[in-house]
C-alpha cells in the first residue's frame, strides 16, 4: 500500500491505473478509522479496480468550540486498516497541501438549502467544509466512484447534488451504517463517551426505530411523532438538538405522497455529539 503526500504523487499513480484501463474507487476519511470505515473500503474494492484512500482532518468543516485540535490522529492504526482491507494507495495531505492559500481563504463551494438544513443549522459551516474538501478530493484523484457512510445521510444527499449540479463524472455511492451489538452507530466520536454514557447512547437508534414502527403502523402526524421521541431521548438522558422525518429522496418536509422516508436525530451525550438515521419504506 502506498503513502502519497503530494497532489503530484497521487495525480501519477492514478494516472498510471487509468491508463492501464483500471477504475479507480475514492473513500475519503478524516482518520481515526473503524469498522465502518473498513467497510467503506470494501465496498469500494468491489466497486473497483483500484482503491484509494484518504486521511485529512479537515479544518474548514469543524466550527469554533469543536474538537479540531483534540480529533484523534492515529495514522498508524488508520494504515494498518486500510492495508488490511485491501486499499492501495492512501493520500495524506497537509493543510498547506489541500489549501493552498490557506483553509481560511481559500475557494468554498456551498450547496443551497442542503447545507444550512439540520444537522447545518446546528454547525454553520460545516456542510461548506466538507463540499470544499470532497471536492478538492475529486478534483486530484479523478475517481469513478466515491463511497461515503450512510450514518451521514445528509452529507451523502449533499455530495451527491455537488456532484450532480457541477457535472462531475463520476458515482457517489452510499454504504449502510455499521452498528454495534447494541445499536449504536459507529463513530469516531463514540471514544468521548464515558461508560455511563455508553450505555445511554444506544437510545438514539432505539428511538429512531420507535418511530419507524409508528410510521410503519400509519402514523402521519409527523410533528407530534418528532416531539415524542425528543422527549424520549431527554428522559434517557440525551440533548437532542434535532429529531426529524423527512423525505429521503431530498430531506423535504414529506408530503402525504413521500414514500421513502428518513428520521434523522442529533443529540449530544457528554462531550460526544452523535448522529443517526433510520430508512423508513411506506406502502
Ligand atoms: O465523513 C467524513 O469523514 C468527512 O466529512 C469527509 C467526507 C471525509 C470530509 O472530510
């Protein structure tokens, strides 16, 4: 598995697979790698010929007060994952390398109505980051296809009009969200939870499945649905900033002809703000 660090160093190799006729799968990560990630990459081993990975804590998607500087760095254990799972090539830029005027001054792409909805109300900013950055990521490593995890559902619609509107040519493609025994969805930031905490986190996925079965059961009062499980998640002892259901093809407000559904939730336990979403498939 090779470490590149230089634009020019992965423009070659992925110039080099093209040329002999080979796709290339891209899965951009911000390091710190679990189970999930690994399963990101072996969907993009599937997906191709080729896989490359990339490690880059991304300043501009983190807000004042968040924890950029106390991300965990662990590239050893990141590249030993990612060789076990068969990727080739891992891109490590540098700030400078991404930014090259800087992460303050630099070219911002935004994605209307998408990036300020949600979790973007809660994190101004942060929706602009993570365009900017992806597509920094397209721009050098010219992918067929890209894997992002469905835990960030919202980042993955969002990508996905980036790429759509800009004509970018290539696929986004989503992979399921991996769970604990318990339920929890994997996350980097799961290590922020002390034990008492961890035993609470759980209700957040058990509380989008609560009101999946109310949908499911034909519940359309999608408000007093949301309201309910806020307070079920207060009283487990989260602070939720939202809990919502949504059209998954957009993340509109459904209408009575929404189909595909998502609930999507944030909530902070201690220090650790967690996300989720559950698919809900109406008949
Ligand atoms: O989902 C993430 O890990 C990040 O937002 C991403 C897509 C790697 C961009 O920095």
């Amino acid at each position: 598995m090779q470490l590149l660090r230089t634009t020019a160093a992965v423009r070659r190799l992925v110039h080099a697979w093209q040329e002999s006729g080979a796709s290339v799968a891209l899965v951009p990560t911000l390091g710190n790698l679990h189970a999930g990630h690994v399963s990101l990459a072996g969907i993009a081993r599937r997906r191709a010929d080729r896989v490359i990975a990339s490690i880059f804590v991304n300043p501009t998607q983190f807000g004042p007060g968040e924890d950029y500087a106390s991300y965990p760095r662990t590239l050893r254990a990141d590249t030993a994952q990612l060789r076990a799972a068969g990727v080739d090539a891992v891109f490590l830029p540098t700030v400078r390398v991404m930014y090259p005027r800087g992460d303050r001054d630099s070219v911002t792409v935004s994605v209307p109505g998408l990036s300020t909805d949600l979790c973007g109300a809660h994190r101004p900013g942060h929706f602009d980051g993570v365009a900017s950055v992806v597509l920094r990521l397209f721009n050098i490593v010219t992918p067929d296809v890209a894997v992002f995890g469905e835990k960030d559902y919202q980042q993955l619609l969002l990508l996905k009009r980036m790429a759509r509107d800009l004509h970018l040519d290539l696929e986004i493609v989503g992979a399921p969200t991996v769970r604990e025994a318990d339920g929890l969805a994997m996350s980097s930031r799961n290590q922020y939870l002390d034990a008492g905490q961890r035993r609470i986190a759980p209700a957040l996925y058990a509380t989008l499945g609560e009101c999946r079965s109310q949908l499911l059961a034909g519940n359309r009062a999608w408000g007093r649905i949301e309201r309910r499980a806020r307070q079920r998640l207060e009283v487990a002892g989260l602070r939720p900033d939202y809990v919502a259901i949504r059209d998954a093809r957009d993340l509109a407000p459904p209408t009575g002809a929404s189909r595909s559904l998502r609930v999507l939730a944030a909530a902070w336990l201690g220090r650790a703000r967690l996300i989720d979403n559950i698919g809900v498939r109406l008949r």
